[in-house]
C-alpha cells in the first residue's frame, strides 16, 4: 500500500480544515470584539422592529459573507482537491448544485431551528441551555428517524439491492445482532465519488443497511459481510445507545457552560442582556473552544467503540484475512492515511489508522487461538 499521495491528500485536508477553522474564530471574535456585531444590529434596527426577523436578517448577512469570504478555500477543498487525486466523479455544476441543495435544505431545517433557539432564549432567560438541551435530544431521535427515508433521498437514488446471496448473508448477520432488519439497500454513491462506503442508519422502523454502489462494485461478498458485520457490531455492543446516552449528557454539560460563560464575558465586550442579538456569537465562539476541548475525548471513545466492532466482526464472520484486505482496500480506495502521526490519530481521528486496527485483529484473534 503507498501511502505517499494518501498522507499528501490527508494533510492537505487536515491543514486547511485547521486554517478555516482558526481564521473563522479569529475573524468572529474581532467582529464583535471590534464592535462591528453591535454597529450592524443597530444598523438593522433602523428598518426592522421585529426581534426575530432582524436576527434571521443579521445570521444571513454573515452567512453571505462567510460563503463568499470562504468560497476560495471551499473550491479548493471540496472540488479541486478531490479532482487531483482522482476522488471525484462530479462535473463542476454538478458540485455546484449539490452544494447548493445541501444549503436550502439546511435553511429549511436550521431556520426553525434558529429561530426556536432564540424564543427560548427570551422566554426562560439565563436556564435557557436546560430546556434547550432537552429539544435538542427529541430533535435528534426525530431527524435519526427521518433521514434515511426523507433527507438521504434528496441526495441519493436508493433502492433495494439484487445480489440475493449478499442480501441473505446480511439478514443472517443482522439476526444474530438481535436486529430485524426487512432490507437491504444500495445508494448511488457513486455519482459524486469514487470512494466507497456502507452505513447503518435510522431509528425504530426506519432503520436500514445502505451500501454504496462503489463498495458493491468493487468488493466480494465476503469483503463486504465483514463491513456489514463490523457496522451490526456497534448494534450488538449497544454503541449506539452508549452515543445517546454521551452524546446527551454531553448536550447538557456543553448548553450549561455555553451558558453561563456567555453571561459572564458579556460585559467584557459591552453587551448587557443574554438577549442581545449582536452578543450571540459569543456563544458560537465558547462553544467552538469547548468543543476543542471535547474533540480528542470523543475521538477516543469512537475509536475504543471501532475497535469492539473490529472484534466483533472477525468473530461472527470467522473472516479474519477477508476483514483485513477489506479494511486496506477502503483505505487505498478512500485514500486514507494508513500511518498518520500519533498526535494527528489522537486528536482528530473518529477511526484508529488501518495499521492500528489491524494490529489490534492480529493481537485479538491471536488470543483466540491460544
């Protein structure tokens, strides 16, 4: 496996996604530090009266001048740089236009969103973070339902797949999950990448196994069992109900101390109310250096959760080389950076690094040999 264009690709990546990061902290923290947050709801004032369409007018003012501001590095990112290592099947209009769907259909869920947040925020003041984490939480239970039945189709032609053989061998693992599952699905991934992937999606009735084409294009029936196997094993693990469960008590303790360090530097840059619309991206900043914070955390527990599923996966399917020469050709295929520094792994990795999962199979299976 050369790894030389996948650690060039990956840094690449990484670098940037770092540089727009630090620059859009940077840039909201001087626009309010400067005042100019202030000087523009003010300016806004003067024509509208209404508290919630001036704050639904000020978030698109800076939403116009991120998307411009950024389009550059976003052309860069998303187009250029999947164009020059081969990655990407979309013509520029084509990358254009699914841009351009993924944004009306994120004003269409995050304006009610925005707009919720803020009457909460007037209606039960400094506890707002409390009730706001709890319709955070029923939220998410609903767009985990609706997504693969509703948003997913938007972007992708889905449909159930036709290799009977594969079909059952994926029912068969899904039963000895504990898990019903009534089909298997197929998404046409492949209209916009080369890559390939498969996923486990949805709530209740609305949970699905979808495929992506360019993993059953390219991968034996027993390449793929062992991804599937892999993707049951967080089911079996109850991962997903340990993500909840994290995830919540996360959205709680981050909400809280959103909260209250916004109450506490409002003086600092001349606000006086939590209400103050030209205060409010000081909670996008606090919240932005908590999550830092949270990062490595949360990529430690996913990566402890990958590893069980690893595990899981060569024990049901009894596949261990199949597994392995699955996990190295996603990773050739994705261009993913087999052996990354420590401290890029530790951070900002949600997966161990190939070389790390499979040393920990060949240690795994080599204790149940013994």
């Amino acid at each position: 496996m050369d790894n030389t264009q996948a650690k060039k690709y990956s840094n690449t990546k990484l670098i940037l996604g770092i540089a727009e990061a630090v620059i859009s902290f940077v840039l909201l923290f001087l626009f309010v530090w400067l005042g100019f947050s202030a000087q523009l709801e003010n300016y806004l004032r003067l024509s509208i009266s209404n508290d919630y369409l001036l704050l639904l007018s000020y978030v698109l003012i800076l939403g116009i001048f991120s998307s411009v501001f950024f389009s550059p590095l976003n052309y860069y990112t998303g187009f250029y740089l999947e164009h020059k290592y081969n990655l990407s099947n979309q013509t520029f209009w084509k990358w254009i236009w699914e841009g351009m769907k993924e944004t009306l259909i994120g004003s269409v869920i995050g304006i009610p969103l925005l707009l919720l947040f803020y009457f909460v925020l007037k209606s039960f003041g400094m506890m707002w973070w409390l009730p706001l984490a709890v319709l955070m939480f029923i939220l998410s239970v609903v767009f985990a339902q609706i997504v693969p039945i509703i948003i997913l189709p938007l972007f992708y032609k889905i449909t159930p797949i036709e290799n009977d053989d594969l079909k059952e061998r994926i029912v068969t693992l899904s039963k000895d999950a504990g898990l019903k599952v009534q089909n298997v699905f197929k998404f046409n991934m492949s209209k916009n990448t080369k890559k390939a992937n498969a996923a486990f999606t949805g709530l209740g009735k609305t949970k699905r196994i979808l495929l992506g084409d360019t993993l059953l294009d390219n991968y034996t029936n027993d390449e793929i069992e062992t991804v599937i196997a892999h993707e049951l094993g967080h089911y079996k693990k109850k991962h997903i109900i340990k993500n909840i469960a994290i995830g919540t008590i996360s959205s709680f303790l981050t909400f809280f101390l959103i909260a209250q360090l916004h109450k506490l530097s409002l003086s600092l840059f001349g606000f006086t109310e939590i209400v103050q619309i030209s205060s409010l991206p000081l909670l996008a900043l606090w919240g932005a250096l908590i999550g830092l914070i949270q990062t490595p955390i949360s990529n430690f527990i996913s990566r402890k959760f990958e590893y069980e599923a690893d595990e899981y996966a060569v024990t049901v399917t009894n596949k261990k080389e199949s597994f392995i020469n699955t996990l190295e050709k996603l990773t050739d295929q994705n261009l993913g950076d087999c052996e990354p520094l420590p401290i890029v792994e530790w951070f900002f990795y949600s997966h161990p690094s190939i070389k790390n999962r499979i040393a920990a199979i060949q240690l795994f299976t080599s204790h149940l040999e013994k």
